[in-house]
C-alpha cells in the first residue's frame, strides 16, 4: 500500500515541476515579445520564479497563480525590473518598472 502512496506522490512532484517549467518558459517568451514590441532589451534571457499560490480564477475552479520577475533596460545601461503573472499556463498581467523613453 505505501508504493502506491509513494508512486501517486511521485507523479505529483513530477507534474508540478512540469507544469512550472512550461509556466516559465510561457512567461519568459510573454516578457521577451513585450520587450521587443515596446523596444527594450530583455536582459539576461530569463525570469526567476517570485511566489508560487494556490488560487481560485473566475470560474470557481483552482489554480496555481505563479509570480515570476525579471530585468530589462532601455538603453543598455540601467537595469530595471519587471514581472509576470501567470494563473496556470496563461498570462495574467505583466508590470515594468518606470523608465524613461529614449
């Protein structure tokens, strides 16, 4: 009975860090695009992953609702920070820091 427990904890663990890898790289293409689209360089060609909850979405049912920033400049000088929130696989808002147009 406790390799059944094992194997189902197992298959949990190995769908969560599946799931937070396509999470990531959905954000991380989202911020690249958004960057590219406004003219500013995204830096480091990467997020890191902020806040990780468990939350409810608008039609009742549970989500994982994961935080993930990252940095980008506008003249190649300033680092500024940005973030990207996604509920499950979706973008759901994305902030940039002030910066100033060049």
């Amino acid at each position: 009975m406790w390799e059944l427990a094992l194997l189902a904890v197992t298959g949990l663990a190995g769908w969560l860090v599946f799931d937070a890898l396509r999470a990531r790289e959905a954000a991380v293409a989202f911020a690249k695009a958004a960057c590219r689209q406004q003219g500013l360089q995204f830096l480091d060609d990467t997020v890191r992953g902020l806040r990780t909850r468990l939350v409810r979405h608008g039609e009742g049912h549970v989500a994982l609702r994961r935080i993930f920033v990252f940095e980008f400049s506008e003249d190649g000088v300033n680092r500024r920070g940005g973030s990207v929130t996604m509920l499950g696989a979706e973008v759901e808002s994305m902030q940039l820091e002030p910066y100033r147009l060049v």
